[in-house]
C-alpha cells in the first residue's frame, strides 16, 4: 500500500509549515517577472523557481510508503533544491562582471558543469545514501558520505562565490541606499545558507522532535528571501 494513515504533526510541517513557504516563493517570483524578462530577472527568478519546485514536490511525497519510490522522489527534492543555487551565483556574477563577460555560453557551461557534479549525488543511492522506510518512519535518512559530498559540491560550487561576489559587489557600490539595500540582499543570502546547510543536517537525524523544531526555525526563509528580492533593488528592472 503506498498511502498510510495520516499524521497530525507531519501534515503541519508538510503542508501547513512548507505549503506557507511554498506560496510566499510563488509570490516573489510573480513579483520578479512583473518586473521583467531581462535575463538577470530570470536568473534570479530560476533561482527561486527550482526551490519552490523542491518543496512542492516534497509535499507530493510526504506519505508516500513505497521506499524505491521515495527515495527517488526525495532525490529529485535535492537536486532542484541545491541546482537552483548556481542561478543566484550567475545572478551576482552578472551583476559584478557585466553580462559581456559572463555571456550565455559562460552561463550554460557554468549551469552543466554545476549541474553535472551535482547529479552524482544519485551514486551514492545504491548504497544507502538516502533510506526511507519503515525504520525511518518513512522520512528520508541521509548518509553521512552522502550529506558530505552535497554540503562539499553546494558550498565549493555556489555557496562561496555568491557569498564572496557579494562582498565583492558591496565594495564596489558608492551610492549609500544601494549599498544598505545590498546589505539586507547579503543577509537574505546567509540566511538561505543557514536554512540550506539546517534543512540537510536534520536529515542526518531519525528524529521527530528536531525535524518538527526545525521546520519551525525554518518560517524565518520567509524572511531571508524577502530581504533578498528587497535589496536586489534596481536591479531588477522593467526595461
């Protein structure tokens, strides 16, 4: 049987918790394309659309009771979630270096190579990598290599050029409102970064109660995407 009974506090954090969070993401990215289809408007938008399409798929999953098939469908989670992160490194990177020097040809080698690395994650699958059954309580259990290897090829691959381009393009800025509104956009940053790096460690843990206190902890993305789309600023513009 695939479906099982329901569970009160698992409809809260999956539905109620990530469904909040999920229509917030949908709102901004309405509010990025509004503003425009440059392709710096889109990079940002790609950024949030692959994590919004990670948490609705989570919510597809979440009582799914078919190990095969909720690993492969967490698996999909991750992946989207942590390949939309190289659309907001191409963003600053945009930003920072001009889109003649980055041009598309840079930009869909940086998105393969990215996105290419971050696909072997799915060889780790066949040896316990992501469990998910009834000893799980049906919730995804990360292996530590696993975890590892997603942590190492976020943080090495996007992660850190974001954080450092940002700094970077801080720097650069003279106008004093621009650069406090770049300021809340490199808060929303860390903060993405704190929910990333916290959403993946509690999948380390068999454990109700962290996961249940985690997903509270992580409203506050609401928060750090907001400050994000707020300080990008002119930016985004409509022309």
């Amino acid at each position: 049987m695939i479906y099982n009974q329901f569970d009160i506090g698992r409809i809260l954090q999956v539905f109620f918790i990530q469904g909040l969070i999920a229509l917030f993401f949908l709102y901004i990215l309405y509010q990025i394309l509004k503003r425009g289809r440059k392709r710096i408007n889109i990079l940002f938008a790609f950024a949030y659309l692959f994590v919004l399409i990670g948490l609705i798929n989570n919510m597809v999953y979440a009582f799914i009771r078919n190990e095969p098939l909720l690993i492969v469908l967490n698996f999909i989670t991750n992946f989207t979630v942590t390949f939309g992160l190289i659309f907001l490194t191409l963003f600053n990177m945009l930003i920072f270096f001009s889109e003649k020097k980055i041009d598309t040809k840079w930009q869909i080698t940086i998105i393969i190579i990215y996105g290419a690395i971050l696909f072997l994650q799915i060889l780790f699958l066949p040896f316990g990598g992501i469990i998910a059954n009834e000893s799980t309580n049906w919730k995804a259990l990360w292996s530590f290599p696993y975890y590892l290897y997603v942590i190492t090829v976020i943080s090495v691959g996007s992660i850190a050029p974001t954080i450092i381009i940002s700094i970077q393009i801080y720097l650069e800025m003279h106008e004093p409102e621009l650069k406090q509104r770049w300021v809340y956009f490199i808060i929303g940053a860390l903060g993405v970064v704190f929910y990333m790096y916290g959403v993946f460690t509690v999948d380390l843990f068999n454990d109700t109660l962290i996961r249940f206190i985690w997903s509270l902890i992580s409203l506050t993305i609401v928060l750090w995407i907001y400050l994000m789309y707020y300080g990008v600023g002119r930016q985004l513009s409509s022309k």
